[in-house]
C-alpha cells in the first residue's frame, strides 16, 4: 500500500516567498500523513503564467523555490512534483520539477499543450515524462495536457500506472456565459483520464486566487482517483491537503474483474475510418 497526497494552495499573486512557505507546510501535512508522493497545483508559487512573466517573479532552477522544495522532500522522504514558472535560456517554461525523497531534483517536465494565450508567455516542451519511483512509474502532466487522451494514453503506453496532474483549473464570466461548469467539467476529466486508462490520478489545484483581478478563478477540489472511478481523497475550497491509501496491484484486478478497456484497445487496434 502507498500514500499518495494532493496539495491545495491558496496563492498570494506574485508573492513566491509567501506561497513557498505555505506550500512547505502542507507538504509537511502530507509527510506527517505517511505520504510517499505529494503533488503541488500548476504556478503553484507565483500565480498566473502571465502575471509571472508581466512581475518578473518566476525563478531559475536551482532557485529558493526549488532548493525548499528540495530541502523539504529529504526532511519528509517523500517525493515531491510542483509544477513552476521556470525562467530558462529561451524565456520562461511552466516546468514540473520531479524531486526524489533525497532532495535530489531527478527531473524536468516542460508542458507540452498550453492553453490559448498561454503560448504568448512560456515556451513549449518537446518531451514528455515517465517516472520510476519504486513504487510506481508515474506520467507528468501540466493542467491542459490531459485534455488530449492520445497524450495521456502515450504515457500509459510508456509505463505510467499513475497520472501526477498539476493544474489551475479556472473559471471565467465566459465561461460562465456558455453555461459552462468548470468544476464539474475538471472533476469529469480527471475521472475519465484514470477510468479510460485504467490508472490512479493525482490531480492538485489552486483553492483561491491565481491572478489580481479575479478573472481566472480556480475552482478547487484537488483529488485522488481509483481506476474505477471513485473519489478517494479531496479538498474542496481553500488551502489543504488530501491523502489516500492505494494499492496498485487493484489495477490489474480491476481489469480482470470488469475493466479490460487497455487490453482490448491492444488487441482490436483503431480500424480505418471510411467514408461513405
């Protein structure tokens, strides 16, 4: 059995130091939980991309932000994904940093599918991401990347028996306009993601404000999720942090007793489309 825990922040837009500590002490929460994995939401330490990019608060790596991350996998022994605006050679990368339960940063990931305007700020990643922990291999994801089931899939494909998100799942007046539930709709794909692929799926989000003028709201309830379906653990609103007890030998049993959607997949591949 493993722990896993998914961490809510309530940012402070634009103020790094501030939302690393807040995020250092959940992730003591989750340590002190038993947890072995801890997953922190999309810009979690500035707020939106943009307004990183517009406030010159995104960081290097190696950086403060990082080093307490660091810092704070090696006292917890726990592995740590957080997902920041990076400041590279190109400009800026909203980057999932990988750390190891020795506080040793293992890995990158860059997203790939950034969302509209989004691509006005940071440079997209060429690479995705599977990461043996021991325990379980996991697949990186950023917030947008999972709107693509053949991406996700990919990274089943490559290992992943788990499916580490990081997001800001917003709402907006527009959407809102188009009668469109934001948090149902995340809590909807979060819930396909893991059943269509027959995984386990971490998904962390912001609790409270992401930008300055309230135009993209996050809608909260970070979650983990069963192959099945179910809800293990959540957060609704506001700072916090959920954890849940897993077992991964549940996915090939699940399968065998009602699932087998992969090994079908595999063995009645796509047949060409006609049309008439």
């Amino acid at each position: 059995m493993t722990k896993l825990a998914v961490v809510q922040t309530d940012c402070v837009v634009g103020e790094v130091a501030a939302n690393t500590a807040q995020a250092v002490e959940l992730l003591k929460q989750a340590g002190a939980s038993g947890a072995e994995l801890a997953v922190l939401p999309e810009c979690f330490s500035t707020g939106s991309g943009s307004m990183a990019a517009a406030s010159g608060c995104a960081e290097s790596v190696p950086g403060p932000c990082s080093e307490a991350l660091c810092e704070t996998a090696a006292e917890q022994k726990m592995w740590i994904v957080a997902a920041i605006a990076e400041k590279i050679e190109e400009g800026l990368s909203n980057t999932s940093l990988v750390i190891a339960p020795d506080g040793t940063l293992v890995a990158k990931y860059r997203k790939r599918f950034l969302y509209m305007q989004e691509a006005e700020t940071f440079i997209r990643g060429n690479e995705g991401l599977v990461v043996d922990m021991g325990f379980v291999s996991a697949g990186i994801s950023i917030c947008y990347d999972y709107m693509f089931p053949e991406y996700v899939r990919a990274l089943v494909n490559s290992g992943a028996r788990l499916l580490v998100h990081s997001t800001a799942w917003l709402t907006t007046d527009l959407c809102e306009e188009w009668k469109y539930n934001a948090w149902e709709m995340y809590r909807a794909q979060s819930r396909t993601r893991a059943v269509e692929n027959g995984i386990f799926l971490m998904t962390a989000n912001h609790g409270g404000k992401y930008d300055d003028d309230d135009i993209l709201r996050p809608v909260g309830r970070s979650c983990i999720i069963a192959p099945w379906g179910e809800i293990l653990a959540e957060v609704d609103m506001g700072a916090g942090v959920a954890v849940a007890e897993v077992d991964f030998a549940d996915i090939e049993k699940w399968a065998a007793d009602a699932a087998p959607y992969l090994e079908d997949y595999r063995k009645y591949p796509v047949p060409p489309i006609l049309n008439a």
